[in-house]
C-alpha cells in the first residue's frame, strides 16, 4: 500500500481540509492518507479549539486513515523545528510522499529556493543573524535575507516567496526531508479560496481556519461556521461545547496562566523554553496588571517578538515545558497512533516491521521523555477547559479511535 | 507605654479571643496589646477564610492595638518554627510580656516543664529521633518521649500535658523566648469554654475557631455562628461574602492546587519544602484521581503523616515555597505593621528609636526575601477565592488600617 504524509492542526477541521485530503491522495495516486497532527496545543502557540480526540475523529470522519500525534516539543516549536518532526515522523511511518498546500501549487519554484539558499548558506545565515541583533524578528530578518541574496537576483517566478506563511512551512518540509536524505516525493497543492488570516466569507464553502475561529467567538456560536466544516465536524463541535462547556482559548485559560506565572515569579520564567533576554519581567508585570488575556498580551506586544513568539512563551509557561526539558527530547521517538479507519490499520499491519519508530497505541506500554510530557499536556490542557472537572488521564484510557 | 504581646490567627476572630486579648492586658497590667498575627495561610497548612487586612480589622474592632504580620515560612512552619518567629516579633517591638492561653492558666507547671527537659535534653531528643524512625508523626514522638522521661517521674499536677494543643505552642513561646534571651515576661490564662476541636455548643457565648469554620461550612452560612462572633466580626464576614463570593478553604482552592501538582510532577514536588520521603509520587497520583480535597486527603493521609503536617505540604505546593526559599529567611527580618489603634499608633511613636527590627508600613519600601515572598503569597491567595478576578497587589496598595 502507498500513502501519502499530510502535516495538519483540523483547528478546526474544515472544507479546505477536506480538500487537501482527497486532493493529496488523488495526486500522489496513493492508497491512503497518513496526517501528523499537532495534540493540544498548537504552532501558533495557543491551546485547541478542542482536544485531539476530537480532531482525530474528524480527521478520519473526513478522508484521512491514520493519525499519529505530533509530540508538543515540536507541534509547539517554531517553522523549522515544527516541519523537521513532522517530516520525521512522516519518512518513519513510511510514507512514499507528503503533500503540503502552497500559494502557487508548483512545487518546482521550491526546489529552486532550496538550492540557491545552499549555494549561499553562509552569507544567508549571516545576514540573518545580523537583522535579528537590529531587533527585528526571526520570520522577517529571514525573509529580508532572502529577499536580498536570493528574490533580487532572480526571476520571481523562479523560487517561492517567503512572506506567506504557506511557503514558509512547505520549505522547511522540504529542507527537512533533504536533511534526513529522506527519499519520499514531495508534492504541493494550491490553497483555495481565503488567504491564511482573512475573514470569512459567506456565501462560500472555503475559509481558513484563522477566520473560522475569529468567527467562531466572535459570534459565540458554530452556526455562522457551519457551511465552511463538512456535516460530522458541525455536530462534533456542537456536542464538544455541550459536554465540556468552553472552547480552549488563551482567554479561557488565561487565569491558571496568570497563577502560573504568579506563582513562578521571574526567576523561575527564564528557565522555560523560549522565555528569553530578559522578558521574564515584563511577563510577570503584565500578569499583574492584566485581568484579561488581551490586555496581558497589549503589554506584552512588541516589535521585537511575534505574536506567535510570546504567545509559544505562553505555552511552555503554562506546561511547564523547560529548556532542559526539550534537551531531553533531541528527536521524535514514536509514532504515537490516534485514530485509524480500516485502510489505516490494514497499513499499519502490512507495514509493521518497516516502521522506523514503534507504533505506540497504548501509551502505558512505552517510556519516553517525549511521550510522557505530551500525555501530561493532555491533563493540564483539560483544566483550562474545566478546572473544577477536568477529564484526566485520557492518554492512559482512550484506544486508538478506529473508523470502520 | 507597656505592651503585652499575643500570638494570634483569628480564623475568625470569636468572643473567645475578645477575652483573650482584653485579660491579658489586664492581668499583665500593659498599655496596648500587639497580636503577631499570621497572613493569608495558617499553622493547620490552610488558607484563611478571610484575608489578613480583613482579619486585621476584626481585631482592631476587639480589643488589639498593634497587628504585625507573623510572615509565611513562620505562619505555615511547625510549633516550634511558628513560636519562635512569633516570640522573636514580640520581642522586637518591645513587649513588656507575652500571653498565650493553656489548659489550666498557670504558669509555673511551664517554667518547672522547660527545666526538666533542659535537664536530660541529650537523652529527650534522643528518644524523639527514635520514636520518629519508628514511624510514628513528630508530634506524638515528641509527646510520647515527654510522658516516658519527665512526665513518669513527676506529680503530673508539676508539668504540663504536651497532648493538648495550646500547651504545646505555650511550651514552645517560652522555649524560644529563653532561647533570645528575651526579657519579655510570660503570662497565661486558662481557655474558656469548649477544647481545641470540640464542635460548637449553641446557648453559649464560646465556641473554638475550629468548631466555628465547621459549623460554617458545614452550615454554609454565617447565621448560625453569631452568637459566637462580636457584631462588627458577624458583618464583616457577611460583607466579605457578597464581595468575594467564597471563603478561602481547600475545598475551594483544590483546582488550583491540583493544576500545580500536576503540572510540577513528583520531581519538581521533591523541592518544596516539607515534601520528603517519596511522599511526591503519592501526592502526584492523589492529584490523579481526586476530584475533591477531601477525595485528595482519604488517598494521601497515613499514619505517618498527620493532617496538618500534609496540608502544610500542599500549602507549599500552592505557593512554590521551595526548601531553598526557606534557607534565603532564616530569621525574621522585619516587623510587617497590618493595622493600628490610636493607642497603638502612640507607641509606636514613642517606641521608634527602640524597635530591634525596622517597622514596615510600605512594602514598597522595604526588601528582603521573606517580605517578598508573603506579598507574592497574598497574591496567590487572591486567585484561590476568585481566580477569574483576583485582587492584585494588595501588599503594596493598601497601606495599614488605623482604627480611631
């Protein structure tokens, strides 16, 4: 059997989705689809919409066959970082190809960048360095670099444009695989409709996920965003809001962040991921003036960090996730299996001695530094939802879900 | 001026304690009277119903002059730890005497009790150390020592019953006080009415503070407890409801604890103070599995550990009080002023020049560890009885309440 990689977040699940889905497969002629997908919290550094039970499920609703977990040291890491695990985790599964949506739906244009950029690695990592000592952030002293050693000297049609956050993730996906010599095929698709943070538009079925969650609580309601996500992500999302009563949102887990970062004080900041160059004070100042998620980050905000940046911050914060707690994760170390429908399992049996990193189902029968702190996540991730409640342990008691 | 010093907690302030304070100035024939009084966590490992300014103003309203703030790593600390920080306040502003209350209201059987210990201390101490190997709690090593070497050989009516709670921190003030060197002489009046623990009686002007919280929780109202309180006590618990809308108890603060459990992990658990003996794995799984603080206890509780001493763990946890924060305050380093009288206000006029330890008013204008650290507590305090809209801050904006 032949199966195609897809790297996702289904935060959540929606029509362009289920597009790219088909679409991969179809292009890439494979037999079925494997997507990697972030668990609780996500790249951009916030909590899920809901949890990755629940993604699963809409995942394998809606055309995908085997889901494995992206650990959170890398679901919750920047471009680089993110891509790499998830391409090592999609070269160990076995996959003959991945497929990964790009503004233009070429891929040569990717194969270009990539070898001018080594043509020239030195003076562009250089160049980089530089821009970031002047005080502006790593996604646009990256782009600056590359706009001035490689997009001046070309045609633009020739290589990919690095300010589009599509481009960004499908480059580091392929610099990953080239890495790892890794020998599946690369494929892009063209992204559909709505660019990436754009509002809704009604009337449509296509919307990104950006715009379907500002949507989302912007209304207060799944209604507005029910044309944009197939039938059983509509339903899946209306019983999630009536079993655990709130979304997972920094505004809803702002007061056990807020606690968190009370309790730890400055000192103990600047030993968690991320947190650095001094910025432990300023979070700890925000966090007491701040009784709203959006006036901590309104004092927080500033040109030298992203949104994004802080708000990953935020995360580690949060998990509790440290410098040496990621020196303790170098690589991913399992494939820790979701969900699967039939197609799926019958991968997984055909491939079993080919896999390159064991197939975790039940994560009581393996040990490692990645594994456990992706399971602790999943229990502080259910306090934000419900602290007086919280569903806990789920790592230990729920199967892989299976889809016949 | 002449001052009697008290040693107080006031969780509530009860008409037992109006008596205290009014006969201890009377029978000491003092001026004013100063309560050292604990913050926002108590001796037992709790949160206090109410806040430290609140009680303050109870005890301003009933008969107290001075409050000074016993600071955190004194309050939550053992007998011996809470009596000596409170003795070495006492002293420091200048108290002509100090008077705590006991079982039978005289003091000689205390002075003959310290000279006996003092007499066969090696082998005393021996004994204890013994005892606790054997598995049993500190306190009843320390008492079952006591009955073996001093009270077997004396005419019981000579020492003291070490198995009654107010004798044993009665003990334990004279211990520290000749410790100092203290000139400070000590006084002690009888308890009246119901013991330690006893539940309330109705038709009775005294109930323990014990037997009150109880009643009060049990009750969930402040009705049935009137009796016991004085009026301005009664309203302003009644006030502190519609304001904060729960009193601090574990119950309440149980999700917030139970997040920082799970998120510290037993290896972090291991660093804060008072958590020994691979007791962290048990509390990370009692974390696990209760939905309830009293669920929380039923897992955690032995018989070699009392109630008090766990709860003083999980106090810790709350707070992030590590063992290296506790060797950062090895005495007292100040003399925290919570509120005063007029009459209160004159002496420490008079007084100024003669304070062993600087009096603060301001916490802005003083800084040391341990002041740091119970400022950062009430914080954390703050977030147990509202975590969706604490009161920030309060250390540095509410400055000491003065009573006319």
């Amino acid at each position: 059997m032949k199966a195609v990689g897809i790297v996702v977040e289904y935060n959540p699940f929606h029509n362009g989705h289920l597009y790219h889905a088909a679409s991969a497969k179809a292009q890439t002629e494979s037999d079925l689809v494997i997507a990697v997908m972030s668990g609780n919290f996500l790249q951009r550094g916030e909590p899920a919409l809901v949890d990755k039970w629940t993604r699963t499920e809409m995942a394998l609703e809606n055309g995908v066959d085997l889901v494995f977990e992206l650990p959170y040291e890398r679901a919750t890491s920047n471009a680089s970082s993110f891509a790499s695990g998830a391409i090592q985790l999609l070269d160990a599964a076995g996959c003959s190809s991945y497929c990964f949506g790009s503004e233009n739906g070429s891929i040569v244009p990717f194969t270009t960048t990539l070898s001018r950029i080594a043509s020239v690695q030195t003076q562009y990592d250089e160049l980089i360095r530089k821009y970031i000592q002047e005080g502006i952030s790593y996604p646009k002293a990256l782009n600056r670099a590359y706009s001035a050693l490689i997009r001046s000297t070309a045609n633009e049609q020739e290589t990919v444009d690095l300010s589009l956050p599509n481009n960004i993730l499908g480059f580091h996906y392929m610099e990953a695989a080239a890495n790892i010599g890794s020998s599946m095929k690369p494929a892009t698709l063209p992204r559909l409709g709505a660019g990436y943070h754009d509002d809704v538009k009604h009337g449509t079925p296509i919307a990104s996920a950006t715009g379907i969650r500002k949507e989302f609580f912007e209304t207060e309601s799944t209604e507005p965003i029910q044309q944009f996500v197939p039938n059983s992500v509509y339903n899946s999302l209306n019983n999630w809001i009536i079993e655990r009563t709130s979304f997972g949102s920094w505004d809803v887990f702002y007061p056990l962040l807020r606690f968190q970062i009370l309790r730890s004080g400055p000192e103990h900041l600047a030993a968690i991921a991320d947190v650095t160059e001094g910025i432990e004070n300023l979070l700890y100042k925000a966090a007491r003036q701040a009784e709203t998620f959006q006036q901590f980050m309104a004092i927080v905000k500033s040109k030298r960090y992203t949104w994004t940046r802080i708000q990953r911050m935020l995360t580690h914060i949060y998990t509790g996730f440290t410098y040496s707690h990621r020196a303790s994760m170098p690589a991913p170390d399992h494939l820790r299996l979701l969900g699967m429908t039939r197609a799926g399992q019958s991968y997984l049996k055909e491939m079993k001695e080919n896999m390159k990193l064991p197939v975790v189902s039940r994560l009581a029968n393996f040990n490692s530094a990645s594994a456990d702190f992706s399971s602790s996540v999943s229990d502080l991730y259910a306090f934000g939802i419900n602290p007086i409640h919280p569903s806990l342990g789920l790592d230990y008691r729920i199967p892989p879900i299976r889809k016949d």
